[in-house]
C-alpha cells in the first residue's frame, strides 16, 4: 500500500511542476507588440443600447 502512495506523491509533485514550467513559459516570445495605424471609429455602432428594461 506504501508503494501506491509513493506513486501518488511523485504523480502529484511532477503534475505540479509541469503546470508550474508551463506557467512561466507560456506566451514568451509569440505576442507581438499592439500597435494602431489607423484612428479609432465608431461608424457602425449602434445609436442605443442592445438591452433595453421597458417592456414593449
């Protein structure tokens, strides 16, 4: 019974650090920087809201 526990523990402490090295790893390198080249608009938003509270 003390083996699966050993098992267990050793699962657990490498699940753990995989999550942790992912963590720390992720995005590094692949987002590039935001940039705008043309102004903001906003021609085709609409003139109200798109929920309305008056019952119609």
């Amino acid at each position: 019974m003390e083996i699966f526990g050993i098992i267990l523990f050793l699962v657990l402490i490498t699940a753990v650090a995989a999550t942790i090295s992912a963590l720390l790893k992720d995005g590094r390198g692949h987002n590039p920087p935001v940039t705008s080249k043309e102004p903001w608009s906003a021609f085709e938003a609409p003139s109200g809201p798109y929920w309305n509270p008056r019952i119609y």
